[in-house]
C-alpha cells in the first residue's frame, strides 16, 4: 500500500492545501493528513483549529475523495514520530511516502534524526510558487540518503503567510473563511477592521 504522509502548519490550510491534497489521491492509495506544530514557526491558531480547518478543506475536494483521511495521531514536532505511529497504524509493509513543500528541502537536513528518518521513508518534494527546488538543496538530502521525486504539481500562488498578513481573500476557500469569522480567529483581522472603522 502506498500511503503519502502530508503534514502542515495549515495556519490557516488554503486553497494551495487543497490542490496538493487532490492531486495525492489520485497518486496513492491513502493520503493521511494532520496540522502539526513546526519547530521551525510560530504558529498563531490552536492545533485543534487548524484540523478542523483541515478537514473542512479535505471535505470541500469534488468530486468527493474516498482514500484521503485526517489523522490527527499523527502530528508530532518531531516528524521522526510521526512516521513510527504511521507504521503502527499501517504496518511495515506500507510503503510511506512524506510529502514536503519546497521551501522545506534546504531545512530538511536541520531535522531531529533525520538520517533514521530518510532511511523509513521515500520523499515528494511539491514546488511552491516563489520556492525554486534547488540542486544544491536536494544533492545535500540526496547525501544523507534520501530518496527524493518532485511533484507535477505547482500548487496556486497563495500562502498561509500571505493570509495572516495581509488577508488575501484568494488564499482560502470560502467555508475555512467562515470558519476563521465564526471563532474570531486571527485576531489582527479584527484590530484592522476597527482601524478601518476607526477612520
């Protein structure tokens, strides 16, 4: 069984999320999805918010999606634990796949173990707009024994970031918008809507 293992910060997930998480369907036999905590950001919603955001993004996909599931278990800092909890949840036999943005390689090699954790799993690299995918960044993984593809995919020009700072409404599908409104998340959203006011 193939199984791609996408992690995200998903602070907020975006319509980006949506298209990469389509486009693993139709490539594995499971996509698992969790919002995770990254060592390397400061995140500004609850972990608890992000999944739920996550899984209204994965419930949006049309047509509907049958092999791709949230797995909130899964989320760790350390992705090292993810991938041991993925085996105990689909044994060693599963061949896991983790997919990872392009902006993550050259960080990569600053992960916990990474070796022991380039040697359990094959990697997909999906090219962000903004974020080349440079030799030198996939040579240096390359090196320390990972087994890398790229993605054809380029995902829409939208970020996470680009929504908490600026509130690119292009970013998000419309029901995770509601979902921000509804639990007053991102609360500088409120603070420039009273300065708008204000003047």
């Amino acid at each position: 069984m193939r199984i791609a293992l996408f992690g995200t910060s998903a602070d907020p997930p975006t319509s980006g999320h949506q298209v990469i998480i389509d486009w693993l369907s139709r490539h594995y036999d499971w996509v698992a999805v969790w919002a995770a905590d990254n060592p390397f950001k400061s995140h500004q919603t609850p972990l608890e918010h992000r999944a739920a955001m996550l899984q209204i993004v994965i419930s949006e996909i049309d047509p509907p999606r049958h092999n791709v599931g949230l797995h909130p278990e899964l989320s760790s800092e350390r992705t090292l634990l993810t991938v041991e909890r993925a085996k105990e949840r689909w044994g060693t036999e599963a061949e896991l796949t983790l997919v990872i943005g392009s902006d993550l390689v050259s960080q990569l090699v600053r992960w916990y173990r990474v070796k022991d954790l380039l040697r359990q799993v094959q990697l997909l690299v999906v090219p962000r707009p903004g974020y080349a995918v440079e030799a030198a960044g996939l040579q240096q993984v390359q090196r320390l024994g990972g087994k890398i593809a790229i993605a054809d995919l380029t995902g829409p020009a939208v970020s996470s970031t680009a929504y908490r700072e600026h509130r690119d409404p292009e970013a998000l599908t419309p029901p995770v918008e509601a979902y921000i409104h509804r639990e007053h998340l991102y609360k500088c959203q409120d603070a420039t809507q009273k300065s708008l006011q204000i003047r």
